[in-house]
C-alpha cells in the first residue's frame, strides 16, 4: 500500500487563493522520477477560494479538467457563452481540446474544491463543456461522476480514467469499487478512514492493488474521491497545464 500524505503538495496562491496541488504519481516517494502523474491522471489541485475572488480569463489546451466543488459555490464563464453557477449538485468537465477560455470567480460565497487535470488520449480535440446536475446524500452510496464514454458516465472524460465520490458516516465499512484493467487511488477529501489498519486523514491519499484495496472503514462522517485510473492509456502531453511532467521542488511543503 502507498499512501500520499496531507502534507505533502506544491502550494501556490495566497491566503485568499489557496492551491494545495498533489501530483498523484508522487504517492510511491519516488522524487526522481520523470513524470509525477499517475498514468493520465496529471494532478489535482484542493483548492479554498475566498468570496469575492476572480480568477481572469485564461486558456486551456489540451486539458480535461473536471470542477469537484465540496463546498460553496463558484461561477463560471467560457468563451462559449457558459455562466453557469457550480455548486455541490452542480458540477462541471471542460474538455480544452485545442482551445477553451474561461473565467472562476466567488461573488457571493468562497468554496472549497478540487480542480482535477487529466492528459487526453490524443491532441487538440473537438473542446466542449459539460454540466452535471445531481442531489448530494450521505448515503454511502458511490457515485460515478465522469469516465471514459464506455461507462456511460454523466460527464465524459476523453481517457480511460474515471472519477467517482462517496459521502458516508462514521462507523460504516465501505467496499471500493473496481474496474478491470484500472488502478484505485482514494482520496480523503473530509473526515479520517481506515485502510489495512492504517487512518488515513483529510488530504491523504493511497492506492494498491485493487485486489488489496478493497474496502475500508469509516472513523468519521467522511466524504472520498475515487480515481479509477488505467495507467497505461495513451495520452498526450501537448496540455498547458496537465501536460507538466515535474513541479518545481521549490514549492513542495514537505
């Protein structure tokens, strides 16, 4: 089992813009290695946005990035003529293909989120946007989010990963769910678990083989994301942001 502590991320921003970027592929310890992605899962960003708060807008290429939004709410502009208000029930998969603008602001309420980058399978693609409308229930229930199309996801993602959460409550034993041919890595976005007698804290993450990593426990109200990942799928890195192999040490909390 190979676990990516809480404190171990790139930070960026400020107090207002707080980016705790987790390059997955680092959850082995390895530090020399070439790419710290896990497969065509790039990274993903835990982000705290204050109200109040614009980021301008800017391009993506080449980026399939899926808005996790926990808590809040955040509105979002595009070039396509989107404004859309994303909330946790309602959510949102930009495929940047070879060109998408958009902007992220907080006018009314901060948030807290993760931005999730993955590589497609191939360059400049068609770019489109997708919402998501669902009911959030802490029904320990796993939900699919987004995946490739074979899944028949609510939001398609352009590789062979799949993204999925569960809200459940203290003392419940959950079992992970597996797809043939896709490596698990769980995320702790609130509360603490227990895997393979080891707690696991908001902001930990571990993979295994899904053989091993089959279920765990629950020590508190928590909610879990679940990356379902084929790490080796075909992807470009032509993307501005998915497409960085390396981060600069410089940043690296631990």
């Amino acid at each position: 089992m190979n676990i990516l502590k809480n404190d171990q991320y790139f930070r960026y921003g400020d107090d207002r813009f707080q980016v705790k970027t987790r390059r997955p592929g680092l959850i082995f310890q390895d530090f020399d290695r070439e790419d710290y992605a896990f497969g065509p899962l790039s990274r993903f960003d835990h982000v705290k946005l204050a109200q109040d708060y614009c980021i301008d807008m800017h391009l993506h290429h080449n980026d399939e990035i899926l808005s996790y939004l926990y808590k809040g709410e955040m509105l979002h502009r595009d070039t396509a003529d989107n404004k859309v208000l994303l909330t946790p029930n309602k959510l949102m998969t930009m495929n940047a293909g070879h060109e998408f603008y958009h902007e992220e602001s907080t006018p009314e309420e901060g948030n807290e989120m993760l931005q999730i980058l993955i590589r497609p399978e191939k360059a400049d693609l068609t770019p489109d946007v997708q919402f998501w409308d669902r009911e959030v229930s802490r029904n320990s229930e796993w939900n699919l989010i987004a995946g490739p199309e074979t899944m028949e996801p609510p939001m398609v993602l352009r590789n062979d990963v799949a993204v999925m959460d569960v809200h459940g409550s203290a003392g419940e034993k959950l079992m992970i769910p597996v797809k043939e041919g896709m490596t698990p890595l769980l995320y702790v976005m609130d509360g603490s678990i227990e895997v393979q007698g080891e707690t696991l804290y908001k902001g930990d993450a571990v993979t295994d083989d899904p053989i091993r990593l089959e279920s765990l426990r629950l020590k508190e109200d928590s909610t879990l994301v679940l990356f379902l990942v084929n790490l080796d799928a075909p992807m470009t890195l032509k993307g501005n942001f998915s497409g960085h192999k390396c981060n600069n040490m410089e940043k690296y909390q631990k």
